[in-house]
C-alpha cells in the first residue's frame, strides 16, 4: 500500500508538472507580444518563469532588463536601493528600485 500511495504521488507531481507547462505555454500564446522573450529565473529554493517584453527602443530595453536579475532575488526594505551596498543585495523599495533601473539606461529620475 505504501509503495502504491508512492507511486500515486509520483503520478500526481508528473501530472502537476505538465499542467505548469502547457499553462505557461498557452500564457505565452495569449500574450501574442511581438519581441516577447521567456526567461526562467533560478532562486535558492524555486523557479520562476517571466515573459519579459522587449520594445525596438534600446533605452527602454534597457530599463526592463536592468532588474531581470532581481525577479525572485531581492527584498523590499524601506529606503532600499539608494546606494552601491543595497544594489548588490538587492534590497530595494519600490521607488528605489525604479530610480536604480531608469540610472542604469543614464535616465534620472
């Protein structure tokens, strides 16, 4: 019995798995976004996946992916992001972290 309810897990995470995909692929196809890059993030503990536009202006693609590093990698700390130290932990606050990516296309906001 026990090697069945084991085997049922497994069945179930599979399954599970499958789901997660077909679900991003179709998120993928709804979106319908010309230029649309799919990235996958790796964290200490999980994965995740963000469709990440691009735009033909380089200054703005610059400003998106400026922060692509920080999806699932960072905190929010109140007053984050203002200076070198912050940056590299990724402790950010919102307007904080606006202001760093928009500094990162030479943009001061």
């Amino acid at each position: 019995m026990k090697e069945e309810l084991k085997q049922q897990e497994q069945e179930k995470l599979s399954q599970k798995l499958e789901l997660q995909q077909q679900d991003q692929s179709l998120a993928l196809k709804e979106a319908g976004l010309e230029g649309v890059e799919q990235n996958s993030i790796t964290t200490s503990s999980t994965l995740i996946h963000a469709i990440i536009p691009t735009t033909s202006n380089e200054t703005i693609n610059t400003v998106i992916h400026a922060g692509e590093k920080y999806i699932g990698n960072s905190v929010y700390v109140f007053g984050g992001g203002r200076n070198a130290n912050d940056v590299a932990q990724g402790r950010f606050d919102c307007s904080g972290f606006v202001a760093w990516a928009f500094s990162q296309a030479g943009i001061k906001v």
